[in-house]
C-alpha cells in the first residue's frame, strides 16, 4: 500500500502563527495573543483555497514516478489510471473545516468521495481560549448537518452527530501521541489486508509529525520534528522486505511541494 500524507492548505490561524513568527516586526503581539484570537476551526484563506486547487490539479496531472526502487509496489498499467495518474482510490480527511476545504477539489478532481476520519484531527481538537480565566474552551466542531450542507459528497462516520464531534476541552500532548499509534496500527492492517491500495489523508501538521513519528518508532522524538508546509505531500510504503518477506514500511520522501509556486509555499 502507498499513503499519500497531505497537510492542509493555509488556514486563517496558520496566517496569525506566522505574525506572532515575526513578533519583532508587529508590535507586542505574543504567543498568548495568537491563543487568544486563534480561533476554534479556521477556514483557509484566499491563498490555501488557491493552494488546495492546485494541489488537486497536480494529482490530477502529475506524472509521478511510481517505481521508487526495486521493492516498490508493483507498476500501473499505461492508461490505468488515467486523470489520477498517482492511483489514489481512498481519500480520508479529519472533520475539521480546513481539511474538509482542502479535500474537496481533490475529491472533486479524482472522482472520489472525501471520507472524514476524525482520529486524523489535529492537536488540540476544537477549541478556543475564551473561557473562564483565558483558559481553553472545547467547542462540538462541524454537525452532521453543517458537513452534509458543506460537503456533500462526503461520507461521515455515525460517531460525527448533529451535536459535532468534539467532547473534551484541549487535548494535550500525550493524548496526540497515543492517538497518532492509534492511527499508525490501523494503517498497518488497512495496508495487511489491502496490499495494493493507494491511500490519501488530509490531515494536520502537529499530529502528521506524531503520526511519522509512530510509524518509524520514533515517539515521543522531541529532539526532532517533521515540518509540513501547507499542502505538502508525505509518501510511505507499506511493503514487504526484500531479504526476508517481513512487512516493511519505507519512508520515501516528505514535505514535497512540487506542484507550488515560490510565493505560494506557507
């Protein structure tokens, strides 16, 4: 199985990170006043909705080079897959509003439905910091209904109600971690029991790190990190070894932005 790890285009908290980033440059704004004024569940920017459709073209184009090496997956056929020449053929995205964006038009482009996974969400969950004491506050996130209206080709899971998805308040680090391991064993037996399927998730920048991490057996690695830029693609190969048969994952490259232009990479 090949996965296919795609952060999400640029959101409107990535753009007020990026100013508390050059603080030097914009008066007393702080970590504490990006805590403050992120909001729950972002929505892209002008720049992420054009990021995301170029994304989805390029998927739809591009001529990637399936044969990585000689324990590659097997080759496509000429014309097998022709207008989703990467062979996507599941697409899964977390049920926040900036994935959901930004898997639509690749959805759209492929001919695939969008299936929210909600254990793909980004750290933290849903919430803002405007609770009791500036402390964070969790909110329910996205409706069945309010996805459905959005999103309508999307398949939603019978756990994403019309009471949201989100329980808690904040979700803590260690939380993250367990769920990326959650994640990274069921992307093990999805690749078991589906060996030739090529499989995409939009998903998030902290819990693409944990995720990576938990599939080489590297958690907690706090004395490295992935970086994803928006929209970036992360490919891993769910194989078998060349010397002895034994499953095998191979990390074939990471934070790929071919498809974007110099002034389009955030």
């Amino acid at each position: 199985m090949i996965l296919y790890l795609i952060r999400h285009a640029q959101s409107a908290n990535n753009v007020l990170a990026e100013k508390v980033r050059a603080i030097g440059e914009l008066d007393e704004l702080s970590y504490d006043d990006y805590r403050l004024y992120r909001v729950a569940d972002p929505s892209l920017t002008d720049i992420g909705f054009r990021q995301a459709e170029i994304l989805a073209d390029y998927l739809q184009t591009a001529k990637p080079k399936h044969r990585a090496g000689f324990d590659d997956p097997g080759d496509l056929e000429p014309g097998e897959f022709e207008g989703n020449p990467f062979a996507i053929n599941r697409l899964y995205c977390s049920a926040m509003l900036r994935a959901l964006q930004t898997a639509s038009p690749i959805a759209e482009k492929l001919g695939l439905r969008p299936r929210i996974w909600l254990d793909v969400h980004e750290h933290g969950g849903v919430f803002d910091n405007r609770g009791e004491d500036g402390l964070a506050a969790g909110k329910p996130g996205l409706t069945r209904s309010g996805v459905a209206d959005l999103f309508p080709g999307a398949e939603i899971p019978d756990t994403l109600t019309d009471n949201g998805w989100w329980l808690g308040d904040e979700e803590d680090y260690a939380s993250c971690q367990g769920r990326a391991i959650r994640v990274a064993q069921d992307l093990v037996r999805m690749a078991r029991d589906n060996e030739n399927d090529r499989v995409a998730i939009v998903s998030h920048g902290t819990f693409l790190d944990c995720l990576l991490k938990a599939l080489i057996g590297r958690l907690p690695g706090y004395e490295f990190r992935f970086g994803h830029y928006n929209t970036s693609i992360t490919r891993v190969d769910f194989t078998h070894s060349a010397y002895d048969g034994a499953p095998q994952a191979i990390l074939r490259y990471v934070n790929r932005v071919d498809h974007l232009s110099q002034d389009l990479i955030t």
